[in-house]
C-alpha cells in the first residue's frame, strides 16, 4: 500500500501551477488535479472553496512570482540597464510559467486585497526603476503602463504563435525595448525645459 502525502494548499497550488503551465488554464479542473494529486475531488475543498478560488489563488501567486523574477533582475542595477533586465525576466517568467502568468492576467478578482498588494508591488518596482530618470509622478506612471503594454503585449503574441515571420523574437524585442528607453530620454529632455 503507498503512503498518501499529507495534503497542504502549497502543493495543490505547485500542481495546479504544473499542470496549467504544461496544458493551459483552460484545461485545469478540480477533477485533473485531484487525480494528479492522487486524492478524491473532495479531499480538495478541504483547502479551496473550488476552481474559481483556485484560480484567484494562482493569480495572486503568479503575480509574486513574476515581481521576484523583476526584483532579482533589478538588483544592482539602474536606468536603461535596470529596464532592460526587468523586462528580460518578465519575458522569461511568461516563457517559463504560460500557464501561471495566463492566471494572473484572466481570471483575477481585482476586489481581493491580496491581489491589490501583489500588483503594487510589481508597480511599485518599475517606479523605483524610473526613479533614475527623474520622471514627475505623473509622467513616470505614464511609463509604467507603456512598459506593461509593450511587455503583456509581446509576450501574448508570441504564446498566441502570432509571430509568423522567421525573425528573431528576442531581436525584435531589444529592438522594441530600445525605442521605449529613447522615449523616457526623450521625455526626460522635455520635462526638464
């Protein structure tokens, strides 16, 4: 007879995270992941009131991992070079986690304080970031969400397979990522006449 591991939300929450980054969101089910786990669906509402909560709970935790992959880019860097390598990690965490960074971005109650917090935390990383560039408040949140643009953009064509042409993605990223960083110096010159 096999010995059941003890059940804790950590693990359901690393299967869950498994499971939809290797089949999609769309795929995962109180079902799948029960049998995944080796345990009985009910066993499961013991920790999750059911997949919308389970969904709510990946969201919030692929919005903390992501604001890690930036944060340990950042370190010890600033200006473009913190740009670059904060964007660089966005990138990776969505090609390393489809799945958990889908989560974060479709399904998320935007009530939950939890949430809220996970997600300043990400805005309040890229400020720090354009703090280097002297950016009135304003303006800096203007670059905030221009940056979140070009990188939830780029990152959903290409896991859509929208990029059809034989180009390099990560070529047409730097290129991308290059004229953002001259607008904030362009921008920069502007605000200080």
């Amino acid at each position: 007879m096999s010995r059941r591991m003890k059940l804790e939300l950590s693990i359901i929450l690393k299967k869950a995270t498994d499971i939809i980054d290797k089949q999609g969101l769309d795929q995962l089910s109180i079902g799948l992941l029960a049998e995944k786990l080796d345990v009985r669906p009910p066993s499961l509402y013991n920790h999750l009131d059911g997949l919308h909560e389970l969904r709510q709970k990946l969201a919030i935790q692929g919005v903390k991992k992501l604001n890690e992959y930036m944060l340990q880019a950042a370190v010890g860097r600033s200006g473009d070079d913190a740009i670059r390598a904060i964007s660089k990690a966005y990138i990776q965490f969505v090609r390393e986690h489809p799945g958990l960074y889908d989560a974060s971005t479709r399904f998320p109650d935007s009530n939950d304080q939890e949430l809220q917090q996970a997600q300043r935390s990400v805005v309040q990383l890229v400020l720090q970031v354009l703090d280097a560039y002297n950016l009135q408040e304003e303006m800096a949140i203007h670059m905030v969400r221009g940056l979140r643009s070009i990188l939830h953009g780029f990152t959903s064509i290409e896991q859509m397979g929208g990029f059809g042409m034989p180009l390099d993605f990560n070529k047409s990223f730097s290129i991308l990522l290059n004229t953002f960083i001259e607008g904030i110096h362009a921008v920069t010159l502007n605000e200080g006449k």
